[in-house]
C-alpha cells in the first residue's frame, strides 16, 4: 500500500459507518470493492454477485461508488450503504 494512502497527517483513521455499523476506516479514500468487501467479508462475491454502494457524507453530499470507477475521499462520520443486487 501507497503512504499516500493512508490516512491523512495526524489522523490515523477514519470513523465511518457501514449498513448501520461503526467501522474505523486506515485509508484517505474507499472504492467499491473495498467497500463490498468491508460489508460483506465472508461474500458471496463474484460470478453474478452484484452489489450497490451509496455513501452519504456529514455535510449532505451523497453519491454512489460502481466497479472500476474512481475511489471516493473518506472523512469522519460518513455513511456507507452496500446491498446486494443480484435478487430478481
């Protein structure tokens, strides 16, 4: 992992929270797979596993992560809401 990864100067993580659940956070920014992965550690992932990831911050911004985009910057208190999409 990449020292400008990690959590900013002084801070040696973040507080977020992930389907209602409080999570310490070591890193600046979160993707989507690493936010599948802290919801759902054990899985299912893969084949036609397919999740959904919206995130909420303090201060009212809201915003989705999909596979392959860009990582999104983390900051104290945010929300994270992962679900599984591959029910019919």
């Amino acid at each position: 992992m990449k020292q400008d990864d990690k959590a900013k100067p002084g801070k040696d993580a973040f507080d977020i929270f992930v389907n209602g659940t409080s999570e310490t956070w070591p890193h600046k920014t979160m993707n989507y797979e690493q936010a599948v992965k802290l919801a759902f550690p054990d899985g299912p992932h893969g084949g036609d596993i397919k999740y959904s990831v919206t995130w909420t911050k303090p201060d009212g911004q809201e915003g989705s992560l999909r596979h392959g985009t860009k990582p999104i910057d983390v900051v104290d208190e945010m929300i994270f809401d992962v679900r599984n999409t591959d029910k019919s």
